[in-house]
C-alpha cells in the first residue's frame, strides 16, 4: 500500500501495486464486509457496531444488539483503466515474457496512458453498548496516472536514438488518515436520532509527477524527472446527525448527514522527493536500487517550496478532507428473513478524501439461513459505474466481494475491478 507514490523507480510498478490495494469507496463510509455484500445499500441494515460509520441514529432502533463488537473489518480492491486486473501480475513480471507478449501487454495500454485508483477503508475497531458505540477507522485514497510510453520503456527500455518519448500525465497523489468516533442514539417512539463525533487525524499527504524526459545525444541516454512532495499530517474534526424511523414492524426509514459541520487542516510545512531515471533504470529494472535513491534524496521544504517541487506542490492542500453526504437507506425485513435494503449517497460539498464516486444509487437483499446469511446487491454512480456485489456471514466471520465498472474513458477504455471484504464481528441481541 505504502509503495504508491513512494518510489521514483516505480512509475509504473508502484502505480500497479497501489491498483492491488484499492476499493471503490461509495462516498466516505468505511465499509464493511456486510455493506459490500449488498453493493453499499446498507444504510438501513446497519446496526450495533456498524452505525458509527453509517447513521448514529441506528443505535437507538428497536431491536438493536445490547452490545456488539468488530474487529477489524477491512475493504480492499483495485481498479485500472485499460488492462484487466488479473493481467497486473504480467506486467509486474515482465523480465520473464517474451517479446510478443510485451507487444500484447503494451497494445493493452490506452493511448492516453493507464489509471489506476485505490481506496483502503478499515474500520479496525468499533464497539457498541445499548446506545453508544465507539469506532477507530484507517483510510488510504490513492491514485495514479501512467502515460503509455512510461509503460513502453519498463517493459521494452530505451530505444536508442529515440527522442520522441512523451511521460504524458504521469502523476500520483496518496492521502492516509485516521478516523477516531464516538456516536450515540436514542430512540423515542418509533422514531430514533443519533450524532457521531470525528477527530480526524491525518498521517500523510502526497503528491508526485513526471516530467517530460530530455536526451543526451551524445552517450544516447534518456533522463526522466520524477518528483514528489509530501505535507506529513493534519487535523480536523467532523459532526454527524441522524434519524430514523420504524413506522411499520420490520421497516426501517434512515437518514444521515454526514460532516455536517467539519474542518480539516493539512501542514504546510513540506518535504520533497525526487529521482532520475536513465536508460541503465529502464534496462536494468532494479526498482529497489531506484526507490532507496528517491526515499534517501527526502529534503525539507518548508511552506514555500521552489522549481519542481513548488510545480507538482500545486493544488496538495486544495479539499484535502471528506465532504458533506447526504445518506438515505431502507430496510424491510419479512417475517422468512428475507430483508431488502435500498440506499442513496451523495456529496453535498468537495472533498477529495471519499473515494471516485461522489454518488450511489442502490439495492440489496439479504437472507438469513440455518448456518449464516447469503447477501446479493448492485449499485450505481447513476453514470455508467455499477457495483455487482455478494457476501456471506458464517458465525462472526463476515465475506464481501464485488465486481466494479465505470463508464468508458479516454479511447474508449473502461474502467474495470474487484473489490474484497473480511471481518470478524460478534454480538449479543
């Protein structure tokens, strides 16, 4: 996960590794393996632990656990723009193909170049008792761009002569943070409110880019530029309200504002990064030599960074926090223990820390059985993106999996990958 980013070297495996540990966040809920297997449409369903993260006011429903615990749940997947997921681990192990599947490898790659976006949302621990609950969650959001002829010269090197290599939007950004919560419900009726409070606390923020290369002629070698600046932490906090209401037996009406009132404040004090690839970097491939360069070229920046690094700094700090989200959900669970859950999100402000879609539209069904629960559900960006998902609960074990696309980029490419949820939770009625 750390490697996104990081390494100067790995323009493009790094960016192929961040791609193996990413999910496509629905808005800013850390999901679980139990909203996964319903695609996100589980902001009615939540309950105990789990409505920390999704509406506080589930706390105070009837028929909510005593008390109940999680530890941890953790949702990771990939996505790529061009190439399939599976076929990351060809491009990894380039030295070992011949040339015509290098040839096959590259043809995959867009024109415009390959993206590839990650997202770790971990709730590591949350703990319910009647109507509070309390929650720490882990975030990592990372992206990364890789122009077609980056990916030409990993896996072909440098052609000698050759002065036409374009780096194109070759870029990077990584934001890491923790979420610490603290909610509380109360039910009155049939009608149940709830808040949930956030401090957030920010480990890292980063952004990195590649410059176009320049030539030496004269010992026929190729320089390519890559650079990185980091701020190192920052704080914030954030307020969620909620309500929800049981108007009939078995039906839940859910609603929740998340970051309602918020603020996130990221260090303006900088460090730098930065390396240059040669063509020996390209044709030797030894990406752990290249990557100790550019950690060991770290150099403070302070808040007014110069060249370079005041050219890729630009725009780091700009919505660096989780934006304002509406969140809607039902739930209806029939007496043969058949629920249906429906759910909508949207961003109500900007924020760069909630994921690749700012909205999901969606629909799930989950069924208890003799030796657990089955869970199938589907979601949309309301665009071309959808979300197929499924899950199981076996005794405290909880699975997810899901299946992710989007609407088609740049060359008609689209957007393609999976999503995996484990957890462990327990609970007592």
């Amino acid at each position: 996960m750390n490697v996104l980013n990081r390494t100067g070297a790995g323009i493009l495996g790094a960016s192929l590794a961040a791609a193996a540990l990413a999910s496509p966040a629905a808005a800013q809920i850390p999901l679980n393996p139990r909203a996964l297997g319903v695609a996100g449409a589980y902001v009615g369903a939540a309950r105990g632990h789990e409505a920390v993260f999704a509406n506080p006011a589930n706390l105070g429903l009837a028929g909510s656990p005593r008390w109940s615990l999680g530890f941890p749940q953790v949702t990771a997947g990939a996505t790529v723009l061009g190439p399939e997921l599976m076929d990351l681990r060809d491009y990894f192990n380039y030295d070992d193909l011949s040339e015509q599947q290098r040839t096959e490898l590259l043809a995959e790659i867009p024109a415009g170049g390959t993206a590839l976006e990650g997202d770790v949302r971990a709730p590591l621990v949350t703990y319910q008792n009647g109507g509070f609950a309390l929650g720490v969650a882990y975030g990592f959001l990372g992206s990364h761009t890789v122009g077609r002829d980056v990916v030409d010269l990993f896996l072909n090197g440098y052609q000698q002569g050759r002065t036409d290599y374009s780096v194109g939007d070759t870029r990077g950004s990584r934001a890491t943070y923790w979420d610490f919560a603290a909610a509380y419900g109360r039910g009155a009726g049939p009608l149940s409110v709830g808040v949930t409070g956030h401090y957030y606390v920010g480990r890292g923020l980063v952004q990195t880019r590649a410059f176009e290369p320049t030539y030496d002629l004269a010992t026929r070698d190729i320089r390519v530029d890559y650079v990185g600046v980091n701020s190192h932490g920052g704080k914030g906090w954030g307020l969620d309200v909620g309500a929800a209401l049981q108007p009939v037996s078995g039906l839940v009406l859910s609603a929740a504002v998340a970051n309602a009132v918020h603020s996130m404040e990221w260090s303006e004090e900088l460090d730098g990064r930065s390396v240059t690839l040669t063509r020996a970097d390209f044709r030797d491939s030894d990406f752990q030599v290249v990557r100790n360069r550019y950690e060991q070229s770290e150099a403070e920046l302070g808040e007014v960074p110069t060249g370079r690094f005041a050219e890729v700094a630009q725009g780091l700090l700009d919505d660096a926090e989780l934006p304002t989200t509406l969140r809607l959900g039902a739930a209806w669970t029939l007496p043969s223990g058949t629920t249906l859950t429906g759910a909508y999100h949207d961003d109500l402000s900007e924020g760069r820390l909630a994921g690749r879609w700012s909205t999901l539209a969606g629909v799930g069904l989950q069924q208890k059985l003799p030796v657990g629960t089955v869970r199938v559900g589907w979601s949309s960006d309301l665009d071309e993106g959808s979300i197929l998902g499924g899950g199981v609960t076996l005794g405290p074990i909880d699975l997810g999996i899901a299946r992710l696309t989007t609407a088609s980029e740049s060359d008609g490419a689209s957007r393609n990958g999976y999503v995996g949820s484990f957890g462990l939770s327990v609970r007592v009625p």
